[in-house]
C-alpha cells in the first residue's frame, strides 16, 4: 500500500532559507533534464546561486528545453564526470562557492574529488549523510542518519556520524537536540553490536563529549518515536516520544526507514552530507520536486551556520 497524500516541501524550512542571502552552488554535471532542473527550481525559489559544470553544449540545450536563461549564470565545461567533479569541488576550495550539489554523476564519483588530500575540502570529520524527513501534516522534523554513506559504521564512526548530524540540528535551531542510538533492546547485549556501540556512545557524552545534546541509548525504535511506549515498559527517558534525530545501526537500517516513511507515510526527505567544509546537496531521480528544493534549502541553511562559526 502507497501513501496517495501529495508531498509536501516544508514551509518552515524555505521561509528560513528565503530570509538568508543565496548560496553560491557548484552544481556537478547537469546534464541530463532532472539535474538541470532542480538546480532551476532552487534558482527560481531564491536559494542558490548556481555555477553550471559540465558539458556546456548539453547544459544550453536543456536550458533552452526548460525556458531558462543563462546568460547571467556561470558555466564551467567539463568532457567527462569525474573532470566536472574535480572542476566544481576546486571552485568551493577556492571560496568562489560555498555549497555542492550532485548532478547526473555517480555519489562515488563526487565523493571521491571531495575527499582528495589535494582538494581542500576535508575536515577531521568523516563524510555521513543525514535525511531530514517531514510528514504533510505534522509540524515536526524527524532526522535519521546515516542511510547513505557509512554501511557498517565503527562506533568511532558513529560519534563522527552524530556529531555531524547534531551540528545540523544546531543550525536548525535546536539547541540541545534529542538523540536516539536505536538498537533492538534498551539493554546493552553483547550479542547486539549495536546495543554495545550506543552503550559506549552514551558514555563519551557523559564524559563530556557532546555536551549540546541530550543523548539516549540502546532504545528501540517504538521507545524512541513513543512516549506510551516508553512508559508501557517503565522507561524513564528525557527522548521517548520527542525525539529530533535517530543514529540506525547501519544502512539498511536507516535505508529501509527512509524509504518506508516516503513511500508509505508521503514524507519529504531532504538530504545532505555533511562533514566536509560544505554541505552536499544529494538529489535522486526518484526524489520528487518537493525532496530536492527542501533539500537545497536545508543546504542553505547549514551553509550559513557553518560560515558563521568560521567567522
């Protein structure tokens, strides 16, 4: 069974953009309509400034078929995807842009310019990625991480992963998020890697290691998004029922989840990886319009942030 309701781009998350100056965005390799065009939509909605690298000739020629006019716009020409990659991630290294959004290329392809000592981009963090979801109807953001980057996440890699995320969090305003390590108990078993991983994770926070945000864990998923369940189970638990951000155990886990809240529930999923110097912007085919401006916005607005803790 499909959710049949229309998605829906949160508001919330546009006014915010809108309010903020545009970003100057590389967008990698356009060159096929549904890259060009979301790169459009975020132009045309006021939150990017975009700089076009690719195939010029087939960039102007989706223009023309999409009414858009690019004489004002800057364009980079690159044969290959792999040259549009290391053209557009110099660009950002060299301050003329400050966020990157993925066009018709392959995530590794990208990933793999960011991550090139030579590039500049790299920070002590490691890459995660985090969807930021939303439900027509309900106000509330959830955010799941990671569901794209990390399969088999280390719980060195987790900490990196929430500490990503929670950064994020920040920027949306949220000062002292409400984590959920999910697992499939709420007690630490050996048997369960993940219940051992959010075991120590907890730990680190006590010691101080991420003081700005309330952090829980093991806890299964009804505890986590369910206060009654929670209490059902005598839990005493200041993230039961008001959770703002679930770290899964592993892809398929936060792959799964994502999917069955779009698919089922009509949710948007705007989403980013973080842990470079700047966000990136990572659109899908099957991303609907909606998806792909929330998650420019969502760049946009982390952009900022990160600008501003720079300064």
């Amino acid at each position: 069974m499909l959710s049949k309701t229309p998605v829906e781009c949160p508001s919330y998350l546009l006014e915010k953009a809108r309010a903020l100056p545009r970003v100057v965005t590389a967008v990698v390799n356009p060159v096929n309509r549904v890259s060009l065009e979301s790169a459009k939509m975020a132009t045309d909605a006021g939150l990017i400034e975009p700089v076009l690298v690719g195939k010029v000739d087939v960039i102007q020629a989706l223009a023309r078929e999409l009414d858009w006019d690019l004489t004002s716009i800057r364009l980079e020409d690159a044969a290959t995807e792999a040259d549009a990659a290391r053209i557009a991630v110099g660009i950002v290294a060299a301050g003329e842009a400050h966020s990157l959004m993925k066009g018709h290329l392959h995530t590794d392809t990208l990933l793999k310019a960011v991550l090139s000592r030579d590039a500049g981009l790299r920070t002590t963090r490691r890459l995660s990625h985090v969807f930021h979801m939303t439900v027509p109807g309900h106000a509330r953001p959830l955010c799941i991480t990671d569901a794209v980057i990390n399969v088999q996440p280390t719980v060195v890699d987790k900490a990196h992963i929430l500490r990503n995320a929670i950064d994020l969090l920040h920027a949306l305003g949220k000062t002292q998020p409400k984590v959920a390590l999910l697992s499939g108990t709420e007690e630490v078993n050996r048997a369960m890697p993940s219940s051992v991983d959010a075991g120590e994770l907890v730990k680190l926070a006590s010691l101080g290691g991420m003081q700005d945000a309330i952090i829980e864990g093991p806890m299964a998923f009804d505890n986590a998004i369910s206060r009654d369940a929670a209490d059902l189970k005598g839990m005493t638990s200041q993230v039961a029922g008001d959770v703002d951000l679930l770290l899964v155990p592993n892809i398929e886990t936060g792959n799964c989840m994502f999917k069955q809240m779009v698919y089922f529930m009509s949710a948007t999923a705007a989403g980013l990886v973080l842990g470079a110097r700047v966000p990136i912007i990572l659109t899908s085919r099957a991303d609907p319009p909606e998806a792909r401006l929330a998650s420019c916005a969502l760049a946009s607005i982390y952009s900022h942030y990160l600008a501003q803790k720079t300064d």
